[in-house]
C-alpha cells in the first residue's frame, strides 16, 4: 500500500471484480471478470473466473481466486460493484477482506440504504445469508453519484483509493473495465453507458 519513500502509493494497483450478464435459470456458472490497474489509466492484467448461479461462499471462492492471480503480491485493495455476484451470492466483505489481508471497497451508483436486496434473499428461500447483510458497512457518499463502503482500511485510506482510480466514469476504472469486458464475454460488445 506504500511506495518506496514509506507513503502511501499515489498510483495503488486494485483490482476490480464484476460478473458477466446471465440468465438467473441458466445452469452454467457465470464469467467473473477481474482488471487489476494501477492508477485509473494502466491495465496491469485481466483474468477470468467462473461462480455458480446463486452460489455459495462468494467471499471464499473470490479470495481463493484472487490469491492465486501471479498480480497478487501487488495489488492493495478490491473494488466489488456491490456486493452480490453470479445474482444472490452475497460476499461477505469483511470475510474476504480478512482473508486477503486488503481492503474491501464496495461501490455503487445508489445509496444502498433502502435496497431490496434482503426481500430478494427471502423470496429466493436464501435467508440464511441475511446475515451477511449486517456485516455490510454503511456507505457514504463520494464525490456525485458514488457511494462506498470498506472494510479493513480506514475511511480515509479507502476514499483516497477509489478517487485514485476515478477517471472517465463515476465508477473506478478497474471496476468499469471489468464491466465492459464480461459484457463482451458474453454479449459480443459492450452495451450502455458505463
């Protein structure tokens, strides 16, 4: 997280995760897109990964995967667009964060204050993960149209990450590219604004 002169690095390597669009009855398992970047100009690498509609364990399937990208050593913080992946697999943030041994940076366009994302869980007979909804921190608003939440840094740390990152959209940069590349996979080209 530091540069050679002992503070903090100005240019931070952070991977963003975000799936591939799916069909919620689709039985193969959904393509998961990580960029790692440094800075918000600077693709360092791509990988592919795959979870399982509604899966299990996200938190774990994603530290094990991210461990085990060659980029690994360099990267100082994840950035996940919310924090389901695959449709309701809900990350526990503070489980990957502790597994990683990196910040956790959740962002999204809306506040999630209010999200429907607990009835979803009751309606899919998935309540046994609403617990993991408590362990979400509350997001704050950064800059217009963003919202963060972190876990295993401080707020400032985790501010000055995401703002580093920050260039063409309200979305970092590591974050909107995986976006763009699981449309691709899967659509042929990326579709809508981003």
């Amino acid at each position: 997280m530091y540069g050679r002169s002992g503070k903090p690095a100005a240019r931070p390597h952070l991977i963003g995760v975000d799936d591939a669009p799916f069909d919620k009855r689709q039985t193969a398992p959904v393509p998961i897109v990580g960029v790692i970047m440094e800075g918000a100009d600077r693709i360092e690498s791509v990988a592919m990964g795959e979870f399982p509609v509604d899966g299990e364990d996200a938190a774990g399937y994603l530290a094990g995967w991210i461990s085990g990208l060659r980029t690994r050593p360099a990267l100082q913080g994840v950035i996940l667009g919310g924090i389901t992946v695959a449709g309701l697999a809900v990350v526990d943030v503070a489980h990957l964060a502790e597994r990683l041994g990196l910040p956790v940076l959740v962002v999204t366009r809306r506040n999630p204050v209010g999200s429907d994302l607990a009835e979803a869980l009751r309606s899919a007979r998935l309540e046994h993960r609403l617990p993991l909804l408590e362990r979400v921190p509350r997001a704050f608003g950064v800059g217009e149209g963003l919202y963060l939440a972190h876990v295993g840094t401080s707020r400032a740390e985790a501010e000055r990450l995401v703002l580093s990152c920050l260039a063409k959209s309200r979305l970092p940069e590591p974050l909107r590219v995986a976006h763009l590349i699981g449309q691709a996979i899967v659509l042929r080209e990326s579709r809508g604004r981003v």
